[in-house]
C-alpha cells in the first residue's frame, strides 16, 4: 500500500476521502535539556486508496520568547510548559478537522 506525505493541512484535507475517517497522534520530547518538539500526524484515506499522512512539527529552545514568556524560574518547566500548551494547541486544530485519535496502520503479510 502507498502511503502519501504531506506537510499542510489544506493539501491533506484536499486528498482524502471525504467520507474516510481522520485519525491523528500527537508526539512530543525534549532534547538535551534545552530543545524540545511537538509533533501533529493526520492520517487518512485517499481518493485512490492510498494512505494520506499529514505531519505538523513545532519546535522551540528554551532561550526563545514564545518559551520564555511562561514564566518559570526554571527553563526545563517553561519547555515542559510549551509543550502542554503546542500540544493543545494541536490537539483542537485536529478536532476541528473532525479528527478523532489514532492511526491507520500497514498490514504486512508475509507468505
């Protein structure tokens, strides 16, 4: 099975079925202590069959504004708290779309 990538919604929603479902998973880390991520993925199905797989990536040091301006004295606890937030953030943009959580997987069978 084919699976197509994406990196705007715009494009995803313009590629899928519209009467398949969307799924989506939201991933998040942080790095050395200083450098953290959020990531959205949108999974549905194409027009042809294939898999359309849209993927979202934020990310932020702990010295940027937008992490800064959480307020903690600790920067681990603003990175933690830019993450909380992106992730909501994601979490509502995924809804709006009519997302519900999950994935579509591949089957791989093997003779």
């Amino acid at each position: 099975m084919l699976i197509e990538i994406v990196h705007d919604i715009d494009e995803f929603l313009s590629k899928i079925d519209s009467g398949s479902d969307i799924h989506y998973e939201i991933h998040s880390a942080i790095h050395g202590n200083d450098t953290a991520f959020v990531e959205l993925i949108l999974y549905g199905i194409g027009r042809k069959s294939a898999i359309v797989k849209c993927s979202l990536t934020e990310f932020a040091r702990w010295s940027d504004e937008k992490v800064r301006a959480f307020g903690h004295s600790n920067a681990f606890e603003n990175l933690k708290a830019w993450i909380y937030s992106m992730r909501a953030d994601f979490e509502e943009i995924a809804e709006s779309i009519g997302a519900t959580p999950g994935k579509y997987d591949i089957l791989t069978i093997r003779g």
